[in-house]
C-alpha cells in the first residue's frame, strides 16, 4: 500500500472565501474529502495537514518522510516563492514530491512564475482547481509504483 502525505501551505485554510476569482469556491475540506475518497478508491494511505507556519512545513516532511510517507503531494502557497526551507526538506528526503497549485502560477504575477520547490519535486500541476489536487494525488501514487 502507498502513504501519500499531502501538504497544504498558508492560507489555504481560507479557500472558498478567499479570492474566488482565482481560487474558485471549493473549500480545504472539499478537497480533503476528494482526496481521501481517492486514496480510498485506490488502497492508499493518506494523511492531509495544514498549516501557515513554514518550520511546521519543515518538520512534518522530515518526520513523515522517515516513518510513513511514500511520497509528497504539497500546495506550499505562496512559500512557493519565499521558502528555501521547505525546497531543502524536500530535496534531503527519500520520497518523491508532487507540487500542486489550484491557480496557474504563470498566468499571475511575475513574482510567482518563480518556484523554489519545481526543481526538487519529481513534477508540478498547475492550474486546474481542485482537480489539481486530484491529479498531483495520482502522479503521486504512481511515482510510488515505480519505485
């Protein structure tokens, strides 16, 4: 069985309220339910954690990396941008990484066309709404079956 962990970075805890224009209406919990009806489908684990703060980013790819996770699905936000933290935790761990975006990145502001985490993540899906998720979650578990 495959253990997917999924990370979903600042602010996405305000999806469905937060800038609709871009984000769409889908709410975190919306997409946690779709995941976790996809994990089940196809006999994966999965666990989802939120979070605002960076470090927190940090720790939980480090220790569910050494215990549990197969592979990395994560949302980093707008640490996307910012965080050599987050890029330096995924690139010293063992499991592949899927990076995630519900907007295209590179249809928006020039300051987001530049990823600190795309060259250390085994790919990127961008801009496809929540489907985004679904699709990351996917390339995720076949990474795993490749291994």
């Amino acid at each position: 069985m495959a253990n997917i962990l999924v990370i979903h970075g600042p602010n996405l805890n305000l999806l469905g309220k937060r800038e609709p224009g871009i984000y769409g209406k889908v709410t975190l919990a919306a997409i946690n339910k779709e995941l976790q009806a996809l994990a089940k489908k196809n006999k994966a684990g999965i666990k989802i954690f939120q979070t605002n703060t960076e470090g927190e980013i940090v720790n939980i790819i480090q220790k569910e990396s050494e215990s549990w996770a197969d592979a990395l699905l994560i949302n980093p936000a707008a640490y996307t941008h910012t965080s050599l933290a987050i890029r330096e935790a995924i690139s010293a761990v063992k499991i592949p990484a899927v990076e995630v975006h519900l907007s295209n990145i590179f249809k928006r502001e020039e300051f987001r066309h530049k990823s600190f985490i795309s060259p250390v993540a085994a790919g990127g899906i961008f801009g496809f709404g929540k489907d985004s998720y679904l699709l990351g979650f996917l390339a995720a578990l076949s990474l795993v079956k490749k291994r």
